[in-house]
C-alpha cells in the first residue's frame, strides 16, 4: 500500500507546475493546459483521499471535475478561436482591445 503522503507530494508538485505555467506564460492555449494541470492535481487529491478513508465520494467528485474540466476546455478553445480570428495569435498580451 502506498502511503498518501506520496500522493499528496505529486499533487502538490502538479499543482505548482500548473500555477508556474499559469504564471509565466503568454500562450493561452498553455494557459488552458495549466488549469487542466490544476485540475489534474485536485483529482490526485481526491481519489487519494477516497481511497484513504475507503468511501467513493472522492472519486465521485473527481468524476464531476473532470466533467467542468472538459467544459472549461470547450469554452476556452472557442475563446482562443476568436482571439486567433481577431489578433492573428493566441498572444493574450495583445488582445487588451477585447475589453469594454
């Protein structure tokens, strides 16, 4: 049996390297590949503590993440579309006419 410390030590270093990429990138599709990292991570989180404690409530949460993840996944990619038609790039640092 592994022990949930490891679990929580490679959630927590999926999670920084989300929060990096999130942090330091200018690319939007990688800003979509970084909070999908995020996610990834809070799923790690809890399947492990789901198998910890033994129930399946954890895993039942998981499932509903990665549905939200799958939707956060279809609006951004229509985002990025328009932002591509709209700029020429997926540069989020030009697309500061977007605003109101």
């Amino acid at each position: 049996m592994v022990p949930a410390q490891y679990y929580l030590v490679l959630s927590a270093a999926v999670f920084c390297i989300g929060i990096f990429g999130l942090l330091t990138r200018r690319n939007a599709l990688l800003f979509l590949m970084s909070v999908e990292l995020m996610l990834n991570a809070a799923n790690i989180n809890l399947v492990a503590f789901s198998y910890y404690w033994g129930n399946v409530t954890g895993q039942t949460f998981g499932l509903f993440t990665m549905a939200l993840a799958a939707a956060e996944v279809a609006v951004g990619i229509g985002i990025i579309l328009v932002l591509y038609r709209n700029f020429d790039g997926v540069d989020v640092t030009n697309a500061t006419t977007m605003r109101w």
